[in-house]
C-alpha cells in the first residue's frame, strides 16, 4: 500500500506548470487486489495497458518470493524491448530479475532481501547498499520509503531538478537523499546532542556554499575532532563530508542551469567552485554531460523529456 501511495503522489496532478502524467495500475488478473494491509483495490486495467506505456513500475507485493506467472514476465520484457523505461524498487525488484532484465546488470532491494536477491539470481550484481540505481532504461530502488527517491530520481533526470524539487516540497520530501542504505543496515544513530549539533552544521554548510568548507572548519561548528566529526557524519548520512558535499554543490548547480540565464562561471562560484572549469568536470564526471548542455536541455526554453513525455503506468 505504501508503495502504490509514493507512486501515484509522485507522478499524480502538481498544479500549474508541472508535466502531467497518466497514470494507471494494471494486474494480470484485473478486480480486487488486496493489499499488505487489508484494503483492496479495485484494479481495472489488464496487461494490454503497459503496451503504451513510456514508463513501467513494477511494484513490491508479499508474494515477491513466487516469481510472477509468464504473462507478467513476458509483458515486463516487452514493454523494455520496445523502449519504455522500466523500473522496481524494494522487492519489485524480483520481478525484473526474474524477466531476466537484471542479468549483468547492477541492481539494488530492500536491504534485507538483497542476500536472497543474489542467491536466486547470480547473474545480477546486487549493490545492498544503494538507495537506487541507475542503468539507462532499467532503474532499481531499494525498500519502503526509497520508493520516494526513486521516484524523485525519474521525475529529475527526465524534467529536471527544478521539477523534481517543487515536487518533493508538495510531498514535504527531501528532493535527493545523500548517502545509501548502509546508514540504515546497523541499528540507527540515537538522537542526541551531537546529532542536533551535525544537523546545525549541515544546515549552516547549504547556505554557505559558496565558500570553502573544509571538513575542520565543519567540525569546528559541531565542537567535534575531525576524525569523530568524520565518524559521526558517516553514520548519520552513509558517506563522507566531500562526497555529501559534492553533491550539494552538484544539485545547487543544476538548479540555477535550470532556473536562471546566471554564466556557467558565476554559477560555479554560487556553489562554491573556482572556475567553470572545476564545475564542468565534476558536472561531467557526475551527471554526464558539461553544464550548458544541461541547461539546453533543462532551463526554461527545454523542450519535452524523452521518456515521461504523456504516460507514467504501473
């Protein structure tokens, strides 16, 4: 149920200059599905329905141990032949190994079922500590809410983080989580003083960003030692100060590209680079192409994404 709320908010009506999407829930065995927690659904759409489909989400159900009958497998494996993205996350995630679409590639579950996710199919090489991944037109993600991210990652990488934020905030979501799932396989840091001191710090860090900030400076306004401000961050994000950072600097960057006709060199100086130079390797590095490729595609004027252009179908 969970998984079928996070789906249908994310790709459902944003208002006023937002893309729109059609949306619709199919089965193999259209009627009355029930879900995890009693309440059925009235599914009405057969199998025909992912054959327009631009985007197929296969979704976590708590048979995900049964493999699907062939009519599903067969219909997941036609819908990518085609060229529809196809996506899963948490246990969804077994359905698109068992159509045979995950084999060498890297894919991510729950991290709970991702050992089994190994051991029933060892030609896909499952990473239990990502949020999601990315594999062109195969994207997985991992369990519960990382459906959100997920989501959150479709509507960014085809429209545009500016897209993607306006509509995490509707949501009340963090428009990109750092870190993975690896913050969350131990039992999860206690709340306390110092994590009320790093929550300050992180704050404080996304309004400064176009200064430098070193880690000793960080740990400085968290009154930590680098190494415990090091440990600390680790375990309350899942990565490293320069990595989260990075990041930031990576997504401010992309916003203004979108947003603004700001130069690439004054963007980079607002996000704390030293040149346009420096920003157009790590935007290249990270996201691919250099930054005023990304603005063509994503600032104002941008024309349409190719993929999540009219539909979103699960």
């Amino acid at each position: 149920m969970l998984a079928v709320g996070i789906v249908a908010e994310v790709f459902g009506p944003h208002g006023e200059g937002l893309p729109g999407f059609e949306f619709a829930l199919c089965t193999d065995r259209p009627g009355l599905v029930t879900t995890d927690v009693g309440v059925p659904l009235t599914v009405t759409a057969g199998l025909d329905r992912l054959a327009g489909a631009d985007l197929v989400i296969a979704l976590p159900g708590a048979g995900f141990r049964t493999p699907p009958g062939p009519a599903v497998l067969t219909a997941l494996a036609a819908a990518y032949e085609r060229g529809a993205l196809v996506a899963a996350h948490c246990v969804g995630t077994f359905a698109l190994a068992a159509a045979g679409l995950l084999d060498g590639r890297r894919a991510t579950t729950h991290w709970r079922f991702a050992q089994l996710l190994a051991s029933r199919f060892p030609e896909v090489e499952v990473a239990a500590e990502a949020l999601y991944l990315d594999e062109g037109r195969i994207v997985t993600g991992a369990g519960a809410a990382a459906g959100a991210d997920l989501c959150l990652h479709l509507i960014r990488r085809e429209h545009g983080a500016s897209v993607a934020n306006r509509i995490a905030r509707d949501m009340v979501l963090p428009a990109h989580r750092d870190g993975g799932q690896a913050q969350y396989l131990a039992t999860p840091v206690p709340a306390d003083g110092e994590d009320e001191r790093l929550a300050e710090v992180l704050g404080w860090a996304r309004e400064h960003l176009d200064r430098p900030l070193p880690v000793a400076e960080l740990a400085r306004r968290a009154v930590m030692s680098k190494r415990s401000f090091a440990r600390r961050f680790a375990a309350a994000t899942g990565t490293t100060p320069h990595a989260w950072l990075r990041e930031l600097r990576l997504s401010a960057a992309e916003e203004l590209l979108e947003t603004t006709d700001l130069p690439v060199e004054e963007v980079a100086r607002r996000v704390g680079y030293g040149s346009a130079a420096v920003l157009r390797e790590q935007f290249v590095r990270r996201r691919g192409v250099p930054p005023r490729t990304y603005r063509r595609a994503f600032g104002a004027a941008a024309a349409p994404a190719p993929y999540l252009d009219h539909a979103a179908d699960l």
